[in-house]
C-alpha cells in the first residue's frame, strides 16, 4: 500500500509539473513572465551581475536544459559557442532567435575612435555579424518585436494557452507603448544629447530617442594615451558630465577616465530584469544631468 501511496503522489507531480523554458538573460525573463504569467518555470542562464560577454554555463545549467521544452536566444557572443552543445544537451529543445526579426545596429556606429591615421573616418558599408549590437532589449519598440515571438512561440507549443499568451501579449504591448510615449517625452526635453559610456551597450536606446552614446571602451580594450586626449576633448566640446559604467566592468578603470573628463561615474546596469523600470530610470538619470 505504502509503495502505491508513493507511486501515485510521483504520477500526480509529474502531472501537474510546469513546462520549462530557458532564456540566456534576466530581460528576457521579465519578457516571458509578462507573456506566459505562471504556465511555464524559466531558467536564466547568465545570472545577476554575471558578465555576458565572459559567461560559460555551469554543469548545473547544462543538466538542467535537459528539461526544457524551448531555448530563446537572443544574440549574445556565448549563445553562437553554446547553442549546438545545449542542443547535444537536449535535443528535442526548440531553439528561438527573439532577435531575428529586429533590425540590428552597428556595434561601433557612434565610436569616436573610428578613425584611421589621416584623421578621416572609417568605412563601415561591410560589417559581419559580430559586430552588431546584441543589446536589443534596451529598446521598447525592439521589445515588443521580441514579445510576440515569445508569444507565438509559446502559443504553438502550448497550444492549450494560446489565447492567454496571445491576451497578455496585447497588454504588455500596450504597456511598452505607453512607455515609449513616456521616454520619448521625457527626453524630448533633454538639451545636452549626447552621452558617455564606459561599455556601448545603450546604442539601440539612443537611436530610438536621438542621443548619442559616446563610448569610451571598445571591444573590451581601454583607450590609449592619445585617444583619452580626444575623449577629453570632446567631452568638454559637448559639455558632458557623466559617465555610465555597468556594474559588470572594472570600475576602477571607468573612474580612470570620469576623472580625466571631469564627469561623475553613474552606475547604471543593462542587464536588469525589470527592463521596463530601467530604461525609465536612465531616462530620469540623463535629465540630472
């Protein structure tokens, strides 16, 4: 009796057990939660303050894929070295690009280092994948573009929820176009529209409001001598006085730099779960300043 009483109660778990799912970034979460409520669990690969761009996948991680039913990549650097082997991990998992419909920018498109000897500036007309900013999630007219493939991706494995998925993607639609309308008001009102950045991570962003984002480090390597001679110039040519550093790079190096251009250092995290809350926090950040 005691071993059927056992058997029933595993039978009931797996049952009633939740589908799982897995995205590579906390953003990406707050864009499934919004989209599938609680009828699915998610895994995060790249946890808080983790840096994406060094991140490898714990042992832990790998077993745990092995559960879920859909992979949403999203284009970052560790995806294109991990996705055959989390595939090797679980085959029967559905891999899903939420990027693939959004239109990408140039990595290096406002980099003032982008010149060669003479002064003149570089051509960008040829540019591979590589260089294209992965950062599409700090942008809510690109975030609703990615919140309908979740949905529709969800709806056809889950065929059960579709109108629930579908239903709350038209709410979270309505959502970020609300704040949509509420950034670009605000920062209509911003006089000085250029910005410094330790790391190029906000350049989806400024395209969307006008800005322009200034960045200091490129491809991981900080300036030289005679190229922080030219961050300060231009610094005090545009009056800029702050600089963004993310939490998951050296500070030390970006305080470097905000003391040689006379700007305070503002942390400011890209990878934020609640990205809705963050973009309207930098927003209120830039009018500060």
């Amino acid at each position: 009796m005691f071993r059927i009483m056992i058997f029933i109660c595993f039978s009931a778990i797996a049952l009633y057990a939740k589908p799982a799912i897995t995205v590579s970034i906390l953003p990406q979460q707050y864009m499934a939660e919004k989209i599938a409520g609680d009828t699915v669990d998610i895994l995060v690969m790249v946890s808080p303050n983790a840096n994406h761009e060094t991140y490898e996948p714990k042992p832990s991680q790998m077993k745990l894929l092995a559960k879920s039913d859909i992979y949403f990549a999203i284009g970052l650097p560790f995806e294109k070295a991990w996705l055959d082997r989390f595939t090797a991990v679980s085959p029967k998992m559905s891999i899903i690009d939420i990027g693939a419909e959004v239109e990408k920018i140039e990595l290096a498109e406002h980099d003032h280092h982008d010149h060669d000897e003479h002064g003149e500036h570089t051509n960008h007309d040829e540019h591979d994948e590589d260089e294209l900013d992965p950062h599409i999630w700090l942008d809510p007219v690109l975030v609703k573009i990615q919140s309908k493939t979740i949905a529709d991706a969800l709806s056809s494995k889950y065929p059960q929820n579709a109108a629930f998925y579908m239903k709350n993607y038209e709410n979270f639609a309505k959502e970020l176009d609300e704040l949509d309308a509420k950034l670009s008001k605000k920062l209509d009102a911003l006089k000085n529209r250029s910005f410094f950045v330790f790391h190029p991570s906000w350049g989806y962003f400024a395209k969307r409001y006008d800005l322009e984002q200034i960045f200091v480090e490129v491809e991981g390597k900080e300036p030289k001598a005679a190229e922080l001679i030219e961050i300060v110039k231009e610094a005090k040519a545009k009056s800029i006085k702050a600089l963004l550093v993310e939490p998951q790079v050296s500070e030390k190096n970006a305080k470097i730099v905000a003391d040689e251009i006379g700007a305070k250092l503002i942390k400011v995290d890209p990878m934020k779960k609640d990205l809705s809350k963050n973009l309207d926090e930098l927003a209120d950040m830039l009018l500060g300043f």
